[in-house]
C-alpha cells in the first residue's frame, strides 16, 4: 500500500488531488499522537481476541507488528508512506506491512471513535504533565513566600496602580499561589471530562459486530464509558475544557508577568533579574530587559486566541463526524506547548531573581500610606468610621497644602497623639491587619500554614 494508495481507495477512480492532500492531510501535526494511537490499537485488538473477532494467533502477530511500528516511530526510523494521510492510517499501513494479520485490525472501528480516543488519551497525558510543570512554579513561588515572610520584607500594596498600604511581600507573592492552585483544580476538571472512552462508536452510530467497549475501556484506564455513539464521534467539549484552563492559567501568568516588568524597570527598580533569565541589548549596553516576563505576559494571547479560534470551529457543526474537528489538534498541542514553555521559564526566573528591598520598603514608606491605619485607631477609640475618615483626611490635607509633616500633625491632634504617629513609622501598620485572610503577619502565618498543605499535596 506504500505506492500512494488511500485506505479508502477502493471505491475512487484514480488518486487524490496534490491541492486536496495538501489541505487534508494531518499527519504533520499528528504523528506526535503516535504513543496514544498504538495505544488504542493495542487495546482494540485484545478486545477483538477476547470477543471471538481474531484469534489468539492474529493477536500476538498484530501486536508484535504494533511493537515494531512504535519502535520505529520512537526511534525516527519509521519510513513513511506518501499514502499516509494521518497517524491512523500510517500505524496500519506499516503494521499490515508487517502482517496479514492487521488487516483485521479495524475491524469495528472508524477512524472517527479511533481519534476522538486518542486526543481524550493525548488531553489526560497533557494534562497530568502540565500539573506537575505548573506544581514546580507554585513550590517555586512558595519557596520565596517563606524565605521573605522569614525576611519581613514588604512593599506597596497597589490599588488603581496608586500606592494604597504597605503589605507584606509573602502575602502578595501567596496570591499567586492562590491563582495558580485555581489553576490546577481546573486542569483536573478538563482531565475528568476528557477520561471517557469513545472507542467503540464506530463511524457514528456502533456497529453490528459483537465488540465490547467496556473491555477497551478497562483496558485504556479510562474511568467512564460513552453512552452515545453520536455524541462520542462528534464531542469535543474536553477540547474547550482544556484550552479555556490553559487560557486561565495563560491569564495569570500573563499578570505576574507584568508585574515582573514592572517590578524590574528602572522606575519600580523592585527586583533584579538573574542574568541567566534576562537579555542584553544589541545596541545599548546598559539594558537588562525581562524578556521571560514580558512573554509570559504575551503568549495569554495565543492560548485565549487558541480557545476562541477552537470554539469558532465547533460552532454550528452538526452532528456527526466533520472535517472540521480534525482542527482540534493543532491548538490543543500548541497551547500545550506553550503553556509549558512558558512555565518552565517563569520558575527559573522567579527562582533566581533577587528582591531589592530597600527600594521596596522605602516605596511603602510614605506616611500617607498609614492613613487608613490612622482612621482604625481613631475607631478603637469610638468615633465613627465616616468621622474618623474625615479627620484623617483633613490632616492629609493639611499636610500636603502647608508642607508640614503628617507625623507632627498627627502627635499635635487631641483624638490621635504619639501613640497614633507611631503607625506612620517604616512599615507601621502593615502588621496590625490581622483579620481573616489578611497581610499581617499572623493572618499570613495562617494563610502559610494552610498553603504549606496544598502545595505539599502537589504532584
Ligand atoms: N485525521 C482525522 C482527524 O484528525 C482522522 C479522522 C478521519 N475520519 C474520516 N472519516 N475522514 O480528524
């Protein structure tokens, strides 16, 4: 069959167009499914044997030519056919090649159950790698929680991009912790819709041969089995699942991305990049620039035009089996691998980098970064949340219009006093915000010890 014959051709007159293969063919990007196609086939066949299809010898014949076909694949020594339109027809190709016996090895089965399974089985492998890549950053990220919750070190925390109130530096970097575990529920969630076996359905409606999807199933690992052919050929909803939690994930490596921009600009000057994760400048010698950061910011908006380009594909596709799904491999793979890329790359980083803080703490320094602290004081000591605003608020004012100090105007006020100007001192209330969930330092202590938890359950 190696002379550029179709599996189908036996019902065409002469071969397809150059223009049609150009456009059919999907071998170049799904050969990478080749592990998870071998796979199924394995599966398929025991099932065949157990149910009375092929005999025991056809069996271990096929499986030894499926043994072969995998070997030469893994070792880049498979020759491949100009007949060979896609994965599934390229394993058969070979392994009929290698015996009869494989001839019988589609029995029952269609190309559209066979590749629908196989991307269920590439979306689990995926997802269960992507998990432990994704683990790596958040024990990455909790690392420099604890070493800077040890150091006390904090910086402004930031509402409107305006200065608001200095906060603990192991509380901001703890929720992207937070993101990022979301993240990892939400790969579990695609991976449980993506574990149901559809091999079986057959073209779209099952067959009337005696196979038993069940066993295939077992045999696959697989959790669930489907229960409508139609909808088994047809459904690619794990697809969406997938791409919208790498859209997500995508999303919020794309946040601390910029921050990590931010932070290492001159203006912010927060961090400072290792030289293994930053770049030089050809022509200005001066320039350390965050290229890892600046990407993980950039690549969200392939992986959400991934998703989005996906969804456009599936829409108003009747049932069952079109063409079009056959669009689902390359998005599927590419955010995969970008997904990965990326993530590997921002561990190191985040790894490496170093915080400067002086820069930090002085930036959190400005007296008026206290002033809702000024306000709670005044509300331990009774006055009304509202009143005790106004007060702060007009000697904010005042300090600003006179150029006066806000401390010294603070310890001249009868309510406020000494007591209360020491809040403005470095850092002063940051650690007195102690309620549930917060950034002082024993509500951090908290949230540490529970993140401690999650993330030592991490693959
Ligand atoms: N290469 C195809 C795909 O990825 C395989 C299924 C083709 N089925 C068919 N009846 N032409 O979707």
């Amino acid at each position: 069959m190696s002379d550029g014959n179709t599996l189908w051709h036996g019902r065409f007159v002469g071969g397809p167009s150059e223009a049609l293969r150009a456009l059919n063919d999907s071998l170049s990007f799904d050969r990478r499914m080749f592990r998870e196609d071998i796979a199924g086939s394995r599966a398929h066949v025991q099932m065949l044997q157990e149910v009375g299809l092929i005999n025991t010898a056809e069996l271990s014949e096929i499986l030894e030519a499926l043994d072969v076909v995998e070997n030469e694949m893994e070792e880049d020594n498979f020759d491949w056919a100009p007949s060979d339109e896609d994965i599934h027809t390229a394993v058969e190709r070979r392994a009929t090649e290698l015996t009869q016996a494989a001839a019988k090895m589609h029995t029952g089965r269609s190309r559209n159950d066979q590749v629908a399974n196989d991307v269920r089985l590439v979306a689990i492998n995926e997802i269960d790698s992507l998990t432990e890549v994704l683990a790596s950053l958040i024990k990455a990220l909790f690392a420099r929680v604890e070493e800077v919750y040890e150091q006390e070190i904090y910086l402004p925390g930031y509402t409107h991009m305006q200065r608001a109130q200095p906060v603990n530096l192991a509380h901001h970097l703890a929720a992207y912790c937070w993101m990022f575990l979301r993240d990892v529920e939400r790969l579990g969630d695609a991976r449980r819709r993506s574990d149901v076996s559809v091999l079986g359905a057959g073209a779209l409606a099952g067959t009337s041969l005696p196979i038993d999807p069940q066993i295939v199933a077992d045999e696959l690992g697989f959790s669930k089995l489907f229960m409508n052919s139609l909808d088994a050929v047809s459904d690619r909803d794990f697809v969406a699942d997938l791409l919208y939690s790498l859209s997500v994930l995508g999303v919020h490596i794309s946040k601390i991305g910029e921050e990590l921009c931010l932070w290492a600009s001159s203006e912010f000057n927060f961090v400072e990049l290792d030289d293994a994760f930053a770049t030089g400048s050809s022509m200005m010698p001066q320039k350390k620039n965050p290229d890892v950061a600046e990407l993980a910011r950039g690549k969200a908006g392939r992986l959400i035009g991934n998703l989005t380009g996906f969804l456009t594909t599936q829409k108003g596709l009747p049932l069952t089996y079109n063409k079009d799904l056959q669009e689902d491999k390359e998005p599927l793979f590419d955010s995969c691998d970008t997904v990965r890329l990326t993530l590997v790359a921002l561990t190191g980083m985040i790894t490496t980098l170093s915080f400067n803080v002086e820069s930090m703490q002085s930036s959190a320094d400005s007296p008026y970064a206290a002033a809702t602290d000024l306000a709670d004081f005044l509300v331990e000591r009774g006055v009304a949340f509202r009143e005790a605003h106004a007060t702060v608020a007009g000697l904010v004012r005042q300090s600003l219009a006179e150029g006066s100090e806000l401390a010294d105007l603070v310890t001249g006020h009868s309510e406020l006093g000494p007591q209360a100007a020491e809040l403005l001192q470095p850092g002063g209330g940051r650690n007195r915000r102690n309620s549930h969930g917060g950034g002082g330092e024993a509500a951090v202590a908290a949230q540490i010890e529970k993140l401690r938890d999650l993330v030592g359950a991490l693959p």
